[in-house]
C-alpha cells in the first residue's frame, strides 16, 4: 500500500492483498503494473504533455461541447503515439513471466490512477478496462487505451471539479489474469451498508457473467445482507436476499483484441427467477471481505468474480470506501414528504434525500446539455462520463442499475437523490412534466407525479438530554432499519409483522399452505412472487425471517418487541389469495382477528408459520434481544391459550431469556391487568385502539373523528390502572401507540406516571426527546 503513488491506489491495493493476504485466505489473481514513471515517460515523448497541457489550460469545462471534442482530440493524439522502447521491452518480460508456457492466456487490462480510490477522492469508473484480451500485441493496444482514457471527458471534468491538477495525476496500467466468471457470477460487495453507513453489514451483489455489467449499471443485481457478528459467531447470518432481474450478462467473444473481446447477451428466463450465488458463496464472499477490511482497518469497496472453470471466488479489486465512511453521524438530517401523490414509477433508492423538478430524458450523451439546474435526469443508465450532467440535477433516474453501480457512487459522494433499476422510466415520464423523486421511504425509491411539499429536518445528537425513562421506536419497514438505529433510542418498541407480510411477502399463508390447489391463475403469480426461494412455505418463513432479523440486527443489542401478526379479515383478504380464505366481516376491527386468529383451528397453521421464523431468528441465528408482543387478547382464557400454543411451537416464555409482552389495548385488558399479567411479562399499550374501544368511536370515521383523543380522561383511567398494575406485579410497562408521537404532553404525563419506555415514531423521536427534557423537573 506504500506504493500508491508509484501504481495507483487500485494496483497498489491488488498487490498489497497477494502479498499479505494470500496466505489468510484472500484469493486473488496475480499479474504486473505499469508504472507512474512509465506513464509521464510515455508523455514525456515528442512533448506530448506540453501539447496536452496547452490544450485543457484553454478548455472551460462546463463548456460539454468543447468538452468532448478537446478530450476526444487529446486520447487521438496517446493512442498515435508510440511506446518509449524501455517500456516496450518490459511490457514483454513481464508478460512472459506472467504466463509462462500459456502464451494465450486471457487478462484483464485496467486502469490505475495515481490519485485513484484514496480516502478522500473516489475516481470510480473513469478510466477503462478491457476484459478478456489474449496475446501480447493485444496487451499492449490496451495499456495505450489506458493511458488515453485519463483523459475521458468524465476524468478531465472530475479533476477540475475536485481541483486536482491534470499534471499531478498518473496512469498505471494492471495487467491480471482473468476470472473465468463469463460462465458464473460476479459483483461488488461493501463493507458496511451503503445507504445509511451502517458498519455491522457486509453487502453483496451479484450478477451473472463478468462484472462489468454490475459496476456500469447495466444488470439490475441481486442484493444481500450479511451480518458480521453473526456470521464471526458461526451462525446462519444472511439478513436479506433481494432478486434481481439480471436481463443480461457479459461474456467472451472469440475475438480478443481490446474493445472486441466481450458482448452482452441475455439471460434465459430460469436463471433470472434464481439467485445468481448460492448462500455458502455469501458466506465465502463475507469470509474474505471480513479479512480485507481487517487488514485496512477501514470500510471497503471490494469487487469479485467466480470462476466458472474451478468454482472459486476470487477478489479482482479492493479501494477504501469514500462517501458513508466519512459522514458525519453528529447531525441527523431527515427529508421527510409533507404529501403523497400519485406514484409513476418505482425503483432502487440511492441515499435518503428527495428532490424535484421538470423531467429531462437524455438518451445519449449528446444531448446532456439539454439538463439544466434543478431538472431531474432520466435515462436508461447513467454513465460515470456524465458527471458533468449529473451536478446540474435535483434528482437522476434510471431504468437499469443497482446500488453499487458507477452512477449510484458518484449520486451518493455528489448527495443527489438517485433512483435506479426502475425498468421503465423513460417510456412512463413525460419530458418537461414536474416530478418529486423521494428516497426517504426506504429500499424502494418513489418518483411520484407534481412537486410535492418535503421538509429537511436537520437535529445534532452530540448532546441528547438524559430523560427519566426510555425512548423506544416504532420500526415497521426493515428498509428502513440501518437508517433508524443511528437515531438516539433504547431499541424497537414496536415491530409489526403485518408490515413485513405486506411488503417483503404480499401472498396469504394459506395460498402458501395450499399452492398445489390454488386456481391457476392465481398460482401463477404466486409461483412468479417466490422466485429463488424453492417451496412455498419456505418463502414465506424466510422472507418472515429477514425482515425480522434485519431489525434484530440493526438495533442489536438492545431489544426489539415483534408484534405477531395483526391484520383484519379485509387486510388478509388484500393478499394474494386472500379473498379464497378470508371471512366477509361487517366490522373487521371488531372481528377475526389477534389472538382469536392464532388459536383457531382455521388459522393455526398460519401461526405456527410465524413461529417457525420467531424460532430461527432467536435460537439459531441467536438473535435473543427479539421478544414477542401479543395483540388483541379479548378474554383471559385467550391469554393461556396463545402462551400454550406458543410454548408448544418452542416458543417457551422465560426459556432463552424469552420475554413475551401483551398488547394492552381493550379496555378489559386494562380493568383487569393483574389477571392478565399471570400470562406476561408485561403490557405495551395500544393507544389507537384503546381510544377507539373506550369513546365507542370509529377515527376513520370523517363525522367523529374529532373526539378521537388519547388524552381523553377515560383513556387516562385506563392508562393509569395498566400502569400501576404493571408497577405493581415488577413487570414491564410501555406505550407503543401513535398517542405520544402525536401529542408530546401525553408522553409528558406517562412520563410522570412512571412508565418505561415510550415508542415514538422515527420521525418525532428528536423532537419528542428535547420537549419532555424541557419538561423534567430541574
């Protein structure tokens, strides 16, 4: 690593790995660099950097048509020029010693900056590489495109932009073996999560074919999640699996010479439906990305390839990573959307932040300058050669792409909201129509239709008063989970089920239970729905599983209460299949659901699904700090009844620290607490329904809506007597309703009442805090 300045950070780094990594069990493949030395020796020829010079001291870059022309002139005149001879002689001894007998041996050939992938600068993808080039001629074609491409009309407007001099920076060419991953997989991993900078995840995509396709933006990958101190444990610790739709891959061509030697092609329809690398791949790619980031002490980009020829996983790449790594985590910043609209188009969301403006779509870079200040860019994919382009939007949408794409990295280190894979964005918005982009909802970015109202809500968390009890959060959505755990809280007060069914599932567990038998055309859709994931009921128990082990781990190692499933007979019957085994109820609210549901015989089955996930996130992915919450217990036998039903699917209360907490939220539940608290550890109040079943009032009801009130005095008593009775038994007491997210003196008075915990909402969670600081007696 000491020679960066003599070969590039991402030379230097492939070197550094084969020489101290090799033998920890870092697998990379060898080959030789060209010098900085080589390089400025090269341009030293017929003063072709004098030349250079002059030409780009005379160039105004956002000038994007004299711009293209100047670069394209300058790479005309690197590529005419010939090789010094000492350069040329050591071009070919060191291929020589590279492939020995093999003169045919395939390499890669790519490009190096001597400023490239340091800390505080990320070159990413501006220079070229050229795959699969076969014989020495070839080789050194290549080293020369190389060379030329410093001066890419994306690097020249980069170097002026971050103020590097153009005469500072150097080339190295690395030439290295190839990965024979044409006929397998390959993809780029980060050591932390590149959304919220979350350092306990490794995050992996992965695509078929050579990896170019994943780095342009060109293939919509498969995502994942691992967790590292799960995985250092020797557990299962695969958090998440995302599928992706994997259109195309990049193979060889039988010619070999540079820019011929490879093509895209498509990707049969059944190896789009799989995942491209199989669980002990991830676990493999983690095992080596862990020994990497060990080694730097540092977050890392790393890119890797599979050989199809001997079925191994090797690292071609290793650079620092250059944007979350340097974040501040002292400010919070939140975007938060003031109003929905009608949403246009969906994709993989780039960062947190939402922009708007008028739709430009540019299909060619050729017509970057139609994009002014503030017009949100659209395009099929975003190439790192539009950066200059990029800077001017509010936002950037793609068709095609996937998180660790070039676009996605230079959206992050610019702070543009960039939604990316969207399939269809250039055929659905309309050029010149306004358009709001938001990445602040999670995984799933929103272009939605007009200029919506957002708020930027920016609170420092250095200097969090100390308040007299704990404040928990309300954390339904996984996606959102990395981002969440940064806030100032004391764990999960309330993760719903119902919200990771809805999102991450969407299918009714009986038409899993039931797929052989379901109508066809309904099987289609649910057989299209569980791609990747083998049977049915697997599906549903494994998505059940990730969504719930993301929270796990995100907030690891406070705690995080999952509430069983809570949806109404027409919530279920929303589901695919839904309507084949769901009731027509009059009043859902009052009806089929919570604890009746679990211990019917219809729905038993359904339940023990959810056990099954509760189990493995607990027991074998040792995830102990999830507890269980139990909604709507009408009656005291159901109590008994869902704590036998549950010990009977291993779910034993107090076994493995096992807390099972009941949702207060009937007024029976709180007139007779200490009854219902035999069963439980104790109650976390449900203010919604509380207040809806003690005023005998219907919230979304327009006419009465307005009695709707958690601080009304009926709803008090209530609270007052869980509590006490709570207090009194020396169990657990908190609120997880929206009361106190919505009403401040509310959290205030159970403050004063001497509750635990208060789970508020993420988004009032910083302004809740300081107010009932300010309330605490001084």
């Amino acid at each position: 690593m000491n020679d960066v300045d003599r070969v590039g950070g991402k030379n230097a780094s492939l070197g550094e790995m084969i020489s101290n990594l090799e033998n920890a069990g870092v697998s990379v493949p060898g080959g030789f660099a060209t010098t900085a030395d080589a390089y400025r020796e090269f341009l030293a020829t017929d003063g072709l950097d004098k030349k250079i010079d002059a030409a780009l001291k005379a160039l105004d870059v956002n000038d994007v048509n004299a711009l293209a022309a100047t670069g394209a002139q300058i790479r005309q005149w690197v590529v005419d020029t010939p090789f010094p001879a000492e350069l040329d002689v050591a071009l070919g001894q060191a291929f020589k010693l590279l492939a020995g007998e093999n003169e045919n041996m395939s390499v890669a050939v790519r490009s190096s900056a001597t400023a490239e992938d340091l800390p505080d600068a990320s070159f990413a993808g501006q220079q070229e590489t050229f795959l699969n080039i076969v014989g020495l001629e070839s080789i050194k074609v290549a080293v020369k495109e190389v060379f030329a491409s410093l001066f890419n009309d994306r690097a020249i407007s980069y170097r002026v932009h971050h103020g590097f001099d153009h005469a500072e920076v150097a080339l190295s060419a690395g030439i290295q073996k190839m990965v024979r991953s044409e006929s397998a997989s390959s993809g780029v991993m980060f050591t932390l999560d590149t959304e919220s900078g979350f350092r306990d995840v490794v995050f992996v995509t992965s695509s078929y074919g050579l990896g170019e396709t994943v780095v342009q933006g060109a293939v919509n990958p498969d995502e994942f999640y691992v967790h590292k101190p799960t995985y250092e444990a020797g557990r299962p610790s695969i958090l998440r699996r995302n599928l992706g739709s994997k259109a195309i891959k990049m193979i060889y061509t039988g010619d070999t010479t540079a820019g011929k030697s490879v093509e895209t092609v498509k990707v049969e329809p059944e190896l789009r439906q799989q995942f491209s690398i199989t669980d002990a791949e991830i676990e493999e790619l983690t095992r080596q990305a862990l020994i990497i980031e060990k080694h730097y002490q540092r977050p890392m980009d790393i890119e890797w390839a599979k050989d199809g020829d001997d079925g191994q996983i090797y690292i071609v790449q290793a650079r620092p990573e250059t944007v979350k790594s340097r974040s501040s985590a002292a400010t919070m910043e939140r975007y938060l959307l003031k109003e929905k609209g009608k949403v246009l188009v969906e994709g993989r969301s780039i960062g947190q932040k939402i922009g708007s403006g008028p739709v430009r779509i540019v299909t060619s870079i050729a017509e970057m300058d139609k994009v002014q200040e503030g017009d949100v860019l659209v395009t099929d994919m975003t190439d790192p050669d539009w950066e200059p382009v990029m800077k001017r939007s509010s936002a950037i949408v793609t068709d095609r792409g996937g998180r660790t794409c070039h676009a996605a990295i230079i959206a992050r280190e610019l702070g543009i909201p960039a939604v990316v894979g969207c399939g269809d964005a250039t055929e659905k918005l309309v050029e010149g129509t306004e358009v709001t982009v938001s990445c602040a909802e999670g995984d799933t970015g929103m272009i939605y239709e007009g200029s919506l109202d957002f708020e930027l809500r920016e609170n420092s968390v250095d200097s969090m008063p100390p308040l007299s009890f704990k404040i928990m959060m309300n954390v339904g959505n996984p996606d959102r989970a990395f981002d969440f755990q940064s806030l100032p809280n004391e764990g999960v007060g309330l993760a719903r089920l119902e919200f990771i069914i809805n999102r991450m599932i969407g299918v009714h567990p009986k038409a899993l239970l039931n797929f052989e038998n379901l109508p066809r055309d309904v099987k289609q859709v649910v057989e299209k729905r569980i791609s990747g994931y083998g049977e049915p009921v697997d599906f549903y128990v494994e998505k059940l599983v990730e969504g719930i082990s993301t929270l796990a781990a995100a907030f690891a190692p406070k705690k995080v209460i999952v509430r069983l499933s809570d949806f109404k007979s027409n919530e279920y019957a929303n589901l695919i299949g839904g309507t084949i085994y769901e009731p027509d109820e009059e009043n859902p609210m009052l009806g089929f659901r919570g604890a009746s549901r679990y211990i019917s015989e219809t729905f038993r089955d359904c339940f023990e699904l959810e056990c099954r996930a509760l189990k493995k996130v607990r027991n074998e992915m040792g995830f102990t700090n999830v507890e269980i919450m139990v909604p709507f217990v009408r009656t005291v036998g159901e109590a008994k009844q869902v704590i036998e039903l549950l010990e009977e699917n291993g779910l034993k209360r107090g076994e493995n620290g096992l807390r099972i907490i009941m949702m207060c939220e009937l007024p029976a539940n709180a007139l007779l607490a200490e009854q219902f608290l035999e069963h439980f550890d104790g109650f976390s109040i449900g203010s919604n329904d509380l207040t809806q079943l003690t005023l005998g009032l219907d919230r979304d009801s327009g006419i009465v809506a307005h009695l709707f009130d958690e601080r009304n005095d009926a709803v008090r008593a209530l609270l007052s007597n869980a509590i006490k009775a709570c207090k009194d038994a020396g169990k657990y007491i908190g609120i997880c309703g929206q009361g106190p997210s919505d009403h401040p003196d509310l959290a205030k008075w159970l403050m004063e009442q001497g509750i635990d915990t208060v789970s508020l909402n993420p988004d009032s969670v910083l302004d809740t805090w300081f107010f009932l600081a300010e309330q605490q007696p001084k």
